[in-house]
C-alpha cells in the first residue's frame, strides 16, 4: 500500500540553566507541535509551503523544531511544466553548431509565486521515446502546445508536491535533443552534465530548440541536484558524477553499468553478438540515425570484436575517476542480473569506498528489476528520506542508518551495518581431485604436485547444466564441492578465481562459477519478470492529472523451489593471459595462468548445504563461444578461488569441519532443480525448503544431459541482438 509520511516531531535542545525558562521551552514544544498538526491538515494544492530548511547548525533553544520529512503542500495539477533546450557545447552530429538537449521540468508554481527555490531530481534517459520506462514501459507525451504532459515513473507525481522539481532529460540523439547517441562517451556523459551545469547557472539553455530566447534556472532552483535511473539511465549518473560536477549532491544508479567495455566483453570474451554501433542505432531518434553515420562507423571502429580494450572503452570506464565523485551514491542491484551483471556494481562500490565517498545500498534477489517493483513501499519511504537529507538538508538520520539493505530470500531482508561487512577476509580455497574425474573436492589444502582435471568445451551447456550434473562426472565441466557444512557460511564481495590450464587449440573461453549446493526457495529470475509478477490491482504514488496518472501495477515475488543456487559467475577469454588489453593465440600444450574475475555477491550458504566450484568453458547463452573446441587440463595445484568470506579463513574452517571423526565424503546427490523449470510458487513469500526428491525435466537420471533451455524462458536474452540496458525487462 501507498507509504504514510512519518509524522514525528524534533524535540528542541534542552532549555539554558536555571530552571525559571522551563515553562518557556515547554510552551515552546506545545506551540510547535501544534503548528505541526495544522500544517498536516493543509490540503495537497494550497499556497502554504515546506519551509526552506536553514544550515545544518544547532536551533536555539527556542526556535521550532525543524523539519525532518518533506511533505505534499504543492498543487500537481497545477504545476509549471516546460520543455527548455540546453547547449552542451558539443558538436556530435558535425552539423557545425553546438547540440542542445531537450529538458522536460514539471516544478511546483507555488513556490515559484513566494520566491521559493526548490531541489531538483533528475534522470537522463535515451529511453522515453524509442522504448518506454519503468514495468509499464511508458513514454513522454505532450500537449497541442508541444509541453510535457505525462512524464513517465512516479517522480513527478510523488516529489513536486513535497517542493522538488523534476527534470526529465533526453539524452543527445534522442527524442527531441540534437546530437548522437555515443553509448557511453562524451556525448551522454557531457550532455547530461551541462543539464546540471544549467541548473547552476553554468550553462546557456533556451526557450525552442533553434531560437535565441533564454531560459534561466536559478530564479527558481537552488541548483542541488539528485540524479536517478535504472540501467543505461542510472550509468548517465554515474558517468556525471565521475566528472565531479559542482551541485550534483547525490546519485541513486539502478542496476547500472560502471563500464561499457564490461557490458560487451568479460575479460576479452564477448558477451553478445554485436557492439555499440547497435545499440546507438537503435534508440537514435529517425532524425539522429540519419545524420549519425560518422558516429556509427566510430563506434564499430573503436569496439572491435575481438574483445581488446581500446580507447573507446577507456573513455567508458567510470570506475578509475571514482577519486572525482563529489554526490552521494546509493546504489541498488539484482544479484541475480544477468543483463548488467553485479561485477559492474562490485568495481564501482569499492573504488568509490577506497575514495571515502558517502553509500548505500540495496540488493535484491532479483534480475534486471526496480525497487519500485520489488519492494515498493519501503523503497518510496527510503528514497524519500534520502532525497530530503541529501537535497534539502533536513537531519533525519538516513545517512546513520544501516549502509546495506540484503535480501535474503524472496521478500526477507537483512541490513549491515557497512558493506562488505566487518569482519569480511579473502578466504583462498583451493580444488583437488575427488573420487571420479571432474568430480573433487574444495578446501583449504592444496592439491598434490601432479594433479590435474581435463574437459572439454561445450558452447550448447551452460551454469546451470554443470551445477545441475555436479557429483556425476561430465566431459563438458570440472567441479569441485565442500563438505556440507556444520554451520551457515556468509560469502560478501567479489571474488577471483585463478586458473593455470593447458588448451589443445589455439583459443579458449573460461567460465569459473560458484554455486551454493542445497534446496531453497528463491526469486525465478530465469522466469519472465525476473522475480516478479506484476499484478492487475494498482496502488498510488504521488497526485495525478488526466494525463498522468501516479498509479502503477502492483508485483509479487515470483518464487520457484530449486535444489541449487548459483552465487557468482565470470568469464574470460583465456588469449588474455599475458595481456588483459589485448588477446593473443595460445600455445597448444603449453600451460597459461589467467585469474578470473567473479561478480559481486551477498549469499549465505546453509548449514547442511555444499559450497561448490564449477570451471568449464563456454557458458552457453551468457558468452560466446571460441572459433575452436578446446580440451583443457587444469592443474589443480595452481588453482584456486579467492572468496570472501565473513569472518575470513576461521568461518570457513568452522563451517566445514565434520560432524564427527570420521570424515566420510558426501553421498551423490540427485540432480538439482533447475531455476526456471519447476512450477513456481503462487505464495508472496519463501515456502519452507522441501526435502521431497525434485520433480520436472531436470529430475531425470544423471546419465542423460538435461534439456537446454532458451528461448522467452531462459535467464539470458539472446545474444545475436544485445539487451537494451533497461529499456525493458
């Protein structure tokens, strides 16, 4: 249901000595908690506004408690909106003059009556014409008079009648902005900036697109600027954010991209089957692809398929300008995405830690999903407080609270305190041979001199083949699986994964995953939704007018019973050993170190659940595969994982010692539900695990391959044509 706002009151300072101004400052309480009720019977709509707040210094002993929550005093229906254009200073399309990006506000008219400068949330987007935003996947509209009408997601209708302003950007290229999309390079970066840079009296903007008269902002903004978006919306703000620009106070990125080059290839190996070039095409606005040519032929040009780091990608990467990043950052992701996986989150969260940069935090069990759409209410009530802290100073302790929000199982989260949490330590587990080829063990000792496991790359299997066949032993994968463990065991950050293997062909792709061994219930992010259900009952999030409307499609955890969970994955193009920018041909029968970098995660395997190691070649549907079908033989006694683990090398030590002297090794175990396949459940929550054998497709004997799955159904999109960052799920 809709959030309530808290209706608390700040208690005044304690009285100065002497006891003969107590009833004063009793009156004083009395007097303010009444203008505090009064002020929430104002109706939404009438001329009474928020108060501006003061700097952050101690109130007098007898001033008013200052507030702590923004509240709806500003009429929706009768607020500004207007279309102005900015001048980015940038000549993308080469039609020698300067591109100006379209900028679609809606503010409150009240505030600007009384003088009143208000904060601004802001998300720049490529998407609000071409595909749509949000679950619901809706576009800008305009009125006869070319002004915004509907603007879409709950921003607007929610924070304009707290005293925000909203500002709805279209990326250069796009919709009614000039330029070209560049995916991810000067153009969406810059053009997003001088937006910020306008709203800071910085930068010209303009009343038309081609005219001359000027729109100014600071008569009505303060110039305090949060940016938000989900996916290639939530990169634009952390690309403007890596730029330091002055009055962008905080960012809130959505499952986002921290590195294109990462987006396309994983260490060398390509993850889809074509480049930026695609991409910028697609959502181009018709005029754009026409006078965008150079620029596409740049593209393709300076991303080859070969998976080199160049140039282009190094102009990209935010994470190495993370010292430049002045806002707050408060950071959400799916840990089961598969389309901006977490390794973009893990990079970009500790380089921004390593620079004492203020964060949050929030991470679901999801895919590609907003928290709008997994944990509605309290996501708009933490986001709220966030916007209030960060843009109109009020002191109401969100930056106090916990830094992490994790969700545990469907719908049950936990919070830290920091994250990683304290106490976390990269923890070295090493393989080693087991009673069957490709079936071995995983511990702290490391394999004899000599030891060695072989497979052979299968480009039409995958994660969930391997993970589903771990205690049998397949040509395609080499696993390797603890004990079960005696008591839970928390992984939290991102791992690696160090490989010394020996190719028969002169190319190789490597996938190393871990994987908690067990039955739980978990999100379907294989399923349609990706964890969700959207709903056919609405609630609402803000005021409405006939043209916006504030109500959106309420979600439920879409949950399915699975008997294993995969926690991390990486890849890598095994060509990079000697050289992560470049790819090199391998030399048959001879051996090659590479370490593999593994997304971030937050998982906790279960007492009574194995942890397991999985490394394999091509994870089919999640890379592509090499233009050979290597055999390669791992030597075990220079492999090995570095995970972190809550409570460093002792926690795992503890977690894993057996139950009773006799350390016997663990019985088979029947092959593993496959996320996806089985029935999922109708229930808002986790069920209570099941010990009953699983049942469907993948329960059949080990001896037989399980079926692949693609298609609509499958936890990837294909790859021939890339996912569009965000543009849907």
């Amino acid at each position: 249901m809709p959030i309530r706002t808290r209706r608390t009151l700040s208690h005044a300072p304690g009285s100065p000595r002497g006891g003969a101004t107590a009833p004063l400052a009793s009156r004083t309480l009395v007097t303010a908690a009444a203008a505090a009720l009064m002020s929430l019977l104002v109706p939404a709509g009438t001329a009474h506004a928020a108060p501006t707040p003061a700097p952050r210094t101690a109130p007098a002993a007898h001033a008013a408690p200052r507030p702590d929550v923004s509240r709806p005093v500003y009429a929706y229906d009768n607020a500004i909106r207007e279309s102005v254009w900015v001048d980015t200073g940038l000549d993308g399309d080469g039609d020698g003059r300067t591109d100006r990006v379209a900028a679609d506000i809606v503010r409150p008219r009240e505030a600007e009556r009384r003088g009143r400068k208000v904060p601004v949330i802001m998300e720049a987007s490529p998407y609000y014409s071409c595909c749509g935003r949000g679950n619901e996947s809706q576009r800008k509209t305009y009125d006869a008079h070319g002004a915004p009408a509907g603007i879409p997601l709950y921003y607007d209708n929610y924070f304009v009648p707290r005293g925000y302003a909203f500002v709805a950007v279209d990326l250069a290229g796009t919709n009614r902005s000039d330029g070209c999309v560049d995916v991810g390079g000067r153009s969406d970066v810059l053009s997003a900036k001088a937006v910020v840079d306008w709203l800071n009296g910085r930068a010209p903007a303009y009343t038309t697109r081609t005219g001359t008269t000027r729109a100014h902002a600071t008569r009505w903004t303060t110039g305090a600027t949060g940016m938000i978006g989900k996916s290639w919306d939530g990169t634009v703000a952390n690309g403007v954010a890596a730029t330091g620009v002055e009055g962008l106070r905080t960012i809130v990125p959505i499952g986002a991209i921290s590195s294109w080059y990462d987006y396309y290839f994983s260490q060398g190996a390509p993850l889809y089957g074509s480049g930026p070039d695609w991409l910028s095409h697609y959502v181009n606005s018709p005029e754009a692809r026409t006078r965008c040519q150079a620029v596409q032929r740049a593209l393709a040009e300076g991303a080859p398929r070969s998976g080199d780091l160049t140039p282009l990608w190094d102009a990209r990467d935010h994470v190495p300008d993370a010292s430049r990043v002045r806002a707050s950052v408060f950071a959400v992701h799916g840990l089961q995405d598969l389309n901006v996986r977490t390794g973009h989150l893990g990079r970009w969260f500790d380089a921004l830690a390593a620079h004492g940069v203020e964060r949050k935090i929030w991470l679901s069990r999801t895919g590609h999903v907003d928290p709008f759409d997994f944990r509605r209410a309290a996501w708009v009530r933490t986001l709220h407080r966030w916007f209030d802290h960060h843009l109109l100073g009020y002191d109401n302790g969100v930056e106090r609270e916990p830094m992490a929000d994790i969700e545990r199982a469907p719908d049950q989260w936990t919070t830290d305190r920091v994250w990683p949490p304290a106490g976390t330590e990269t923890t070295t587990l090493r393989p080693a041979p087991g009673p069957a080829p490709g079936v071995g063990t995983l511990g702290l000792l490391p394999a004899p001199a000599g030891a060695t496991a072989t497979f052979t790359d299968d480009p039409a299997l995958g994660e969930l083949d391997w993970a589903a066949h771990i205690d049998t032993p397949t040509p395609a994968k080499a696993g390797f699986t603890t004990r079960p463990l005696t008591r839970d065991l928390r992984l939290a950050g991102s791992a690696t994964v160090t490989v010394t293997a020996t190719p028969t062909t002169t190319s190789a792709h490597l996938t190393a995953v871990l994987v908690d061994l067990g039955p739980a219930t978990i999100r379907d992010y294989a399923a349609p939704g990706e964890g969700i259900t959207t709903l056919d009952a609405r609630t609402c999030w803000g005021a409405s007018t006939p043209a916006d409307s504030a109500c959106y499609r309420e979600t439920r955890a879409r949950t399915t019973d699975t008997d294993f969970t995969v926690v991390s994955r990486g890849w890598a193009d095994l060509g990079t050993w000697a050289d992560p920018r470049k790819g090199r041909p391998l030399d048959p029968g001879q051996p090659h170190t590479l370490t593999l970098r593994l997304h971030a995660a937050d998982h906790v395997v279960p007492a009574g659940h194995r942890l397991a190691l999985i490394v394999a070649g091509t994870d089919e549907d999640l890379v592509e595969a090499p233009d050979s079908t290597p055999t390669l033989t791992l030597d075990l006694a220079r492999t090995h994982a570095r995970v972190p683990v809550v409570g460093g090398p002792l926690a795992y030590a503890l977690a894993t010692v057996p139950r009773t002297l006799a350390d016997t090794p663990p019985p088979a175990a029947t092959p593993p539900t496959v996320p996806g396949t089985a029935r999922p459940s109708t229930a808002p929550g986790p069920t209570p695990p099941t010990a009953t054998p699983p049942t469907g497709p993948r329960a059949s004997a080990t001896a037989t391959a399980p079926p692949l799955r693609s298609g609509p159904d499958a936890p990837r999109p294909p790859r021939t044509e890339p996912p569009i960052p965000g543009a849907a799920r």
